[in-house]
C-alpha cells in the first residue's frame, strides 16, 4: 500500500512587493506596507492569423503583451495620525504626475519564501480611494499598469546573506555620533554593524529592513557600512558608502 501524496496549499500572502524610492539613482527598495489584497496580471495581445488551410478553425499570433498588478491598499499612517506612510505616498504622488517621464514608478514583486516568481518593471499608478462611511477604515485601490516588459529576476530572499541598500544620512564628521538610518533586507538578528570595520557606536534593529546605527569616530575618507547577521556579512554594494567629513 502506498503513502497518500501530502499538499500543502499555497497563501496569497506570500507575494511581497517593494518599491524603489530613489529611480533616478542607486535603487533604494521599499517594502510596500498594508497590502490587502494582490493581482499579478499578465495579459497576451492577440491578432487573428487564420488562413484557407485552417479550414475555418480559430487562429491567432501573440503580437504583444501587457501587465499590471491591482493592489488594494490599508492606507498606513504615523503614530500623529497625519503624516501617510513614505512608501504608500511615494506612489500616490506618482499617481498626480502629468507625464509619463515623473509618473513612472519602479517596482518588485516576488515570493517571500524565496523561490517561484520574481518580477520588476516599471509602471504607471492609478490611486483610486475607497471611500466608506465615518468608521470604515481608509482603504485604496491601486493599480500599476506596466510601462515596457516585466523582467525576471533573481528572487531577493532567495539568500540568506543581509543586503544593505542605502543609507540615510550618508555623511556625517569625523568624530562620529551621526544616527545612520540602514537601509535594506534580513536585517533582523544583526549582531553588528561596522563602518570600515569599525563597530558602530550603538545600534537598534527597527524591523526586517531597517536598522539605526551611531557613527564611529573615523578619519575622513568613504567606508563600506556592513551588518552581520547569523546569515552572514553583507556583501559590499554602492548604497552601503558613508562618507566622513
């Protein structure tokens, strides 16, 4: 008698996407907060393509392609109330641009776990809110509509290692002391954080992928801040330059 095939079933919510704050520069990957509901979509553009020898049976030629991802969003914000999530607001303003060129967004999306799809492209968004009576909450529809082709590409939590992306500030005197805002993924569990392989003054894991480091004293120059985790040591990449003064 054979062992019955044991599935597990597969949760929408292991899509994550990010978004890159900085596209005109080193790209600085945000995760997006509040997502509520995901759609990847990807929809072939089709030609009829019959012919006499087809006998009268359907035929069509693939011509193109488009792509979108419809989110709903929990619109997130501070502890004032007031001030809306940096990421979510990031695409709202993209939403009001009045050209393509500043209305472009860069964006992410993949498999938390680290294998299966792993998708970038740049997008157009529509922000579209829900509305609702006095205590429903503040929720938005929205829509990137993709500008050019989704590209493959290897899934950012495919490897254990920490990544550092960028940082905030990234300068700061010789004498140290300057809280550093770390930048980037599987920040969780550091052990420590060096600037040229000096040892952070002090450091706080905020989250997943941020951590609040202080500036050693160092001799001016550009140093590498690196963070080390029970992954590994993060590899030296060009968002991960502090430069002292």
């Amino acid at each position: 008698m054979t062992s019955p095939t044991q599935t597990v079933t597969a949760l929408a919510r292991r899509w994550a996407t990010e978004v890159d704050v900085n596209p005109s520069g080193v790209a600085d990957w945000q995760p997006l907060p509040g997502v509520e509901d995901f759609k990847p979509n990807r929809t072939q553009r089709r030609e009829k393509d019959e012919s006499y020898d087809d006998a009268g049976a359907m035929r069509e030629a693939i011509t193109g392609s488009s792509w979108k991802n419809e989110i709903k969003l929990i619109h997130r914000a501070g502890l004032d109330g007031v001030t809306f999530n940096a990421v979510q607001e990031h695409l709202r303003v993209k939403s009001e641009a009045g050209d393509a060129i500043t209305g472009e967004a860069h964006v992410r999306w993949f498999d938390r776990s680290g294998v299966g799809e792993a998708w970038e492209g740049r997008c157009l968004v529509d922000w579209e809110p829900e509305g609702g009576d006095g205590g429903a909450r503040d929720t938005v529809k929205v829509t990137l509509n993709g500008q050019g082709p989704r590209v493959p590409i290897t899934n950012p939590n495919a490897s254990a290692l920490p990544v550092v992306s960028a940082l905030s500030p990234g300068t700061g005197p010789a004498v140290g002391g300057t809280p550093v805002i770390v930048k980037g993924r599987k920040l969780t569990g550091a052990t420590a954080v060096t600037f040229g392989g000096t040892n952070a003054t002090n450091f706080i894991v905020v989250d997943d992928t941020r951590i609040v480091a202080t500036s050693p004293a160092k001799a001016a120059g550009t140093y590498d801040v690196l963070v080390t985790t029970p992954g590994g040591v993060s590899a030296n990449t060009a968002g991960d330059n502090f430069i002292y003064t």
